[in-house]
C-alpha cells in the first residue's frame, strides 16, 4: 500500500512562445516545485492544460518525468482520457515512468450509468496495473458522483484507492468520504486550487493538489497544520487567498505569469482558451505579491541562488 499526503502541486506544460513544449522550462518548473517542498507531483491535470495535449505529447512528458524525478518524490500520474483504452495506455506509461497512481476524472459518457462506470474503471486498472485515485470534479471538468456513489464505485472497482474530492461542498464530502471510507480507501486529498485547504484538512484530507506557483507556501501552510499550528496555518491561508482567488479566474495564465516573474520559465504562453491577463490584472498581480513578498520573494527560490538582478 503507498502511503500519499502533504503538498503535491499539479505541473504545467511550459511552451515555447510559438506553442510547442518547452521540455527545458517544464523541467525547470519540476525543480522548483521539488526544491519547495513538495511531497509529490501530479502530471497532467486541469493546470498543466492536459486537454491541449496529444497523447503523444503526454506520453512524452509523462516519460522524461520519470528520468527527472528520479525517485526523489512520488510521481501521479493523469490518465483522464473520454477513451478507457488511451486512458490505459497513459496510465500505464506513467507505471512504467515510476508512477504510484493514476489520478483520473470520471468519464462523462457514463454519469448516469454506474455500471458501465465501474466496468469502465475495471478495465482501464486491470490494463494498467497501476492504482487510481478518483478525480471527483464536478462538471464540465467531470460527472460531480456523490457520496454514495463514490462508495459504491469505489466497492465496484477495488483498484481505486484514493479519491481527489473537488467538487463543493468539498468540507461536506470529506468529511463523509474519510468516515464512512475508512479501510476501504487508501487517502482523501483535496483540491480546487487549495481555496479551501484548511477546511479539507480539518476535515480528513491527507494533502491537498494546487497549482504550483506557492509551492512553498503550501508546505509550510500544511506543516505548520500538522504540527497542531492551527492559527498559524492559517495566517498563510488568509495572506495567499487574495492571489489564489485570482488565479481561481485565470487559472493557467495566473500560475505562469507568477512563474515567469520568480524567474523559472521564459515563456507564459498556453494552448487553453480563457480570460487574459490585462494591464490592470498585471497592476494588481504585482501588488498582490508584494503584499507577499516576505512569502513568495521574486527574487530567489528555494534550493537555487537568485536567478533575478538585485
């Protein structure tokens, strides 16, 4: 059984300005996110703009991940896919790259069919041979399952042993999920971007699953809660919410601009549709990070010497 908590960042794609991967920025990315802190990586999800990507190229990504990492951390892998045979495929690829799991979405074409849901799971497990983690999100991302249905999935299909819930009232279903799951599933982690961390963690969850640009905030937020530091996990929380809420509306462009800024990538170009950042989003993204900037210094990473001019 693999034991999963802490703080493990979803992965962008970094693309050259033109649109193609640049394999050297992800990597960098990578780095970062690893010399934060982080007790883990999860790559491709909603953050690293998977839907923009062939299954060649998550393949591709998926397998220079596994040379990156090393073993130094545990590696997820997203095997979301409509198709239970590509989703396959990409799960199996992340095994074969070191991956412990494969965090993947519920497939749409069989919300309202459990059945085909569960054999749709099955099948993709049983070609793989790697572990799922349930992505609960709620639609358009995914089906959204209640509790109930979660369980029952979850006793149709014993290959998956860890449940992402991100859809709301997130609180409300970990707190069902670790109660009534308790033997039955490995670990809860939750997600939506960590807006809600402290609530998840009161409730249950073993880690949370954010976008990567306070990679380090987030360790220290949730090893500040573990060590019984309520109150000053949440001094963290409430400082970072105004930049999380923003990055709740430019999702992918937020976390790059942030990237790109620290000094880790060269290019914030994405593939995925979406709101741009104008000059008053940029104004207000410069003030919000330097009202943390004790935090979240531009100037310097954790593990690296400054990579910005003084």
């Amino acid at each position: 059984m693999t034991q999963l908590a802490g703080v493990f960042p979803i992965l962008p794609t970094i693309f050259h300005p033109g649109g193609t991967i640049d394999m050297a920025g992800t990597r960098s990315v990578l780095d970062y996110i690893i010399n934060a802190g982080a007790a883990g990586i999860v790559f491709p999800g909603l953050a690293s703009e998977y839907d923009m990507l062939s299954v060649d190229e998550r393949l591709e990504v998926t397998m220079s991940l596994g040379e990156w990492i090393g073993g130094r951390v545990p590696f997820i892998v997203g095997a979301s896919h409509p198709e239970a045979s590509v989703a396959a495929q990409l799960a199996a690829a992340g095994a074969e790259a070191g991956a412990v799991a494969a965090m993947i979405l519920t497939p749409h074409k069989h919300a309202a069919d459990p059945a085909a849901m569960a054999a749709w799971f099955n099948d993709v497990h049983d070609a793989s041979g790697v572990s799922v983690m349930l992505q609960n999100a709620p639609a358009p991302m995914g089906v959204g399952l209640g509790v109930a249905q979660v369980a029952s999935l979850v006793g149709k299909v014993p290959g998956i042993r860890f449940v992402k819930e991100e859809t709301q009232p997130s609180g409300h279903r970990i707190t069902a999920l670790t109660e009534e799951m308790a033997g039955r599933i490995d670990a809860v982690f939750g997600g939506a971007g960590a807006r809600y961390v402290i609530d998840e963690l009161q409730r249950g969850a073993v880690g949370t699953m954010p976008a990567c640009e306070v990679t380090e905030v987030h360790v220290e937020m949730l090893a500040r809660h573990a060590r019984g530091d309520l109150q000053g996990a949440r001094v963290l929380f409430d400082r970072t919410l105004p930049l999380l809420s923003m990055q709740a509306v430019f999702r992918w462009r937020l976390t790059k601009a942030v990237l790109l800024r620290r000094g880790v990538i060269a290019s914030d170009h994405v593939r995925a549709a979406g709101p741009k950042l104008d000059a008053w989003d940029q104004r207000e993204l410069d003030a919000l990070l330097a009202r943390i900037a004790d935090l979240l210094p531009l100037d310097r990473l954790p593990g690296n010497q400054a990579r910005m001019a003084p």
